[in-house]
C-alpha cells in the first residue's frame, strides 16, 4: 500500500489519477504571483468550461506544446492560420471559440499588465493581496466583481464560475475541505 492512501484529501481529487493526486497536493490553492503561471491557469480553466478540470489537466502538456508553452506575447498575435493549426490538434480541445478567447485574453491580459505593472497586482487587489478562506462554493461577490471586470476589460470566458475556480487554482480562495490534509495549512 502506498502511503496517499492513508491521507485525506478534498472529495473532487480523483485518488486513482496520480496527475490529480500530484496537481491537488502541489498546485491547487497555492498562493501565485507569476504572470506566466496565472496566464497558464487562465486559459485552461477558461478550456474548462462544460468540461471537467480533470479531462484539461490530462491535456495541459500538449495545451503547453500548442500554445507556445503560454507565451502571452506570441499567443496575443496568432492570427488565422495558427487558429486553423489549433482546431486540427486533436491532443487538445478544439473549440474556436474558446481558441479565439485565448487570443483575446491575452491581449487584454497584456494591457492589464501595462496598466497594473503586472497582472499579478491587478488579480490580487481584488483581496488587498490576501487570501480569502472559504469552502463549497462555486461562486461569489469576489469572483462575480472579477469577473464583471474582466467581462469589462474584454475577456471571454470569464464567467463568475470560471473565475471562482481560477481563484481557487491560483490561491487567492483558499478550499481545501476541513477533512484534506491540506485544510490546516491556512493557519500556518
């Protein structure tokens, strides 16, 4: 027996996938502040919607291959032709919409960075760069006030329940569940 199995972990982590197990322990709620990592977690929670974020996470490494590792710069000047090239890829999901989303989100994601110095500052004054602590939820006034904002801005895919799970992912909402391992780190 391995040792995970004797440890608690939120109910949505599916303990047979190792690649959940690993992204749950490690990632999931881990305060971030780098901008290439927020834009990665963006555009793959925004593939995410009417889907299960364990069905992206399986494919984040080929989203990382076809999208240019999440080069924001060079995804914000695709053009058709690299559209086509992505609707073909059968290793990611191939919705043009949510394709020409990523375009557009990282535009605006980058003249968020003009304006905030980083997108960073701009995501985490949203909570006065602190983390907000709460569970079962899968919206709020946070995400429904950055997701208005963002809706604002220009973004696509951005729903307050888009964006209440890319909270959770990047560690601004803070959810392990009471009986998750992870739980007491809050206090810490």
């Amino acid at each position: 027996m391995n040792t995970n199995d004797f440890v608690c972990r939120c109910k949505w982590c599916n303990l047979k996938n190792p690649i959940y197990v690993k992204y749950h322990d490690e990632e999931w709620g881990v305060p971030t502040y780098d901008d290439k990592k927020l834009f990665e977690v963006l555009v793959l929670e925004s593939f995410q919607a009417g889907l299960s974020w364990e069905t992206i996470l399986m494919k984040r490494e080929n989203f990382r291959r076809a999208f240019d590792h999440f080069d924001i710069g060079r995804i914000g000047r695709y053009e058709e032709a690299k559209v086509m090239e992505l609707l073909q890829d059968r290793s990611i999901i191939r919705n043009r919409r949510k394709i020409e989303a990523t375009i557009v989100n990282a535009r605006v994601f980058q003249e968020i960075q003009k304006e905030w110095d980083t997108f960073s500052n701009y995501i985490w004054h949203f909570t006065n760069g602190e983390i907000v602590y709460e569970e079962e939820k899968t919206y709020s006034e946070l995400s429904d006030r950055v997701s208005k904002d963002m809706k604002k801005r220009g973004m696509k895919f951005v729903g307050t329940t888009t964006i209440y799970s890319y909270l959770q992912a990047v560690g601004i909402i803070y959810s392990h569940e009471k009986k998750c391992f992870l739980y007491d780190r809050k206090s810490k």
